[in-house]
C-alpha cells in the first residue's frame, strides 16, 4: 500500500509540474516584454476580448516590427502613442483591422490601439494610458494591460500640449517581444 501511494504521490507531482510548465507556457505567449531606455515593461495580452489584435501585434513583434520606433505622441496625463513607422502618426504596417470594442475600461496602463475616424481603421499604432480615460471606453480595442513597469513608460518623454502631443526629439521602443520568445 505505502509503495502505491509514493508511485501514485509521483505520477500527481509529474501531472502538476507538466500542468504548471504549460501554464506558463501559454502566459508567456500571451505576454510581451517592452524594452525602454528606462527599463522593461511587462505587458499581459488580452486574446480574450481582442484576438485579432493580439495576434497582429504578435506577429510584428516577432518581425521586430516596433523595435526603434517612435513615441510620437506624448500628451501628459492621457497617453503615449507608438507604432509609427514614418514617426509622425500617418503611418503603419499596411494592414488594417476590423475593431474589436469591448466596455473593458480604458485605465492606467491599458494598451489600446490608434486609428482614425473610421472604427476599422487600426494598424500598427497604439497608445498606453497614463491615467483612466473613460471617454474612450467602446470606442477603441484594448489590447493589453501593463502588468508591471508603468514606471517606465511614466518616464517618456512629453510632447507640446498646444501641438497635440508631438514630441521632439522623441524616445522610442528598443525592443518589444513576445516573452516566449525571449531567453532569459
């Protein structure tokens, strides 16, 4: 008997290590790590109300797509926008994304995605907000929440308030990877 309960007491601890190893697999896959002049931002992904945005950023993250670009649009208090590859807001990767509104609140550190007038218009362009911005609640997709970090992205330079933001001199994503990616 004892001798069934150490086979059995091993083959739960496998199942649990091997549970657990796939967890934090798939966490990885859905989180990405933002390098800053200042430090790594750790951002969490949202498939579940976003997928298709998700899955874009994703794939031009694995294209190293954002590295080196842009935070063009910095206005205090409101949010930091990126994913510019011309850096000055008019442009993007070519493709885009039919919306995918939800009511989940615009606060501090959520990831949403720019676009123009047009609900299917985003891109690659997306802003993180320095503080709650309800207004904008079911009016863009929100993609990601900064999990940790947002001490980093409070350090971005700020644009001109009376130019709407626009930044001279601006700093920029060093990199942005999806953490499963990444070996540490």
């Amino acid at each position: 008997m004892r001798y069934l309960r150490i086979v059995f007491g091993f083959i739960f601890g496998l199942l649990i290590m091997t549970a657990t190893e796939t967890a934090q697999t798939a966490d990885l896959e859905n989180t990405l790590y933002m390098e800053l002049k200042t430090g790594r931002v750790i951002i969490t992904l949202r498939p579940d109300i976003a997928p298709n945005h998700v899955a874009r950023i994703k794939e031009l993250a694995r294209e190293e797509f954002y590295d080196g670009l842009l935070f063009h649009r910095v206005i205090e208090g409101f949010m930091a926008q990126t994913g510019d590859p011309d850096g000055n807001g008019t442009g993007g990767s070519g493709k885009n994304l039919v919306a995918e509104f939800s009511m989940e609140p615009h606060q501090r550190g959520t990831l949403s995605m720019a676009r123009s007038s047009s609900p299917n218009s985003a891109d690659s362009q997306f802003f993180i907000v320095f503080d709650d911005v309800p207004h904008l609640n079911g009016q863009y997709t929100v993609w990601g929440q900064v999990e940790s970090g947002m001490e980093h992205v409070d350090q971005i330079k700020m644009g001109v308030s009376s130019m709407n933001g626009k930044v001279f001199d601006p700093d920029s994503i060093i990199t942005l990877r999806v953490a499963a990616d990444v070996e540490e």
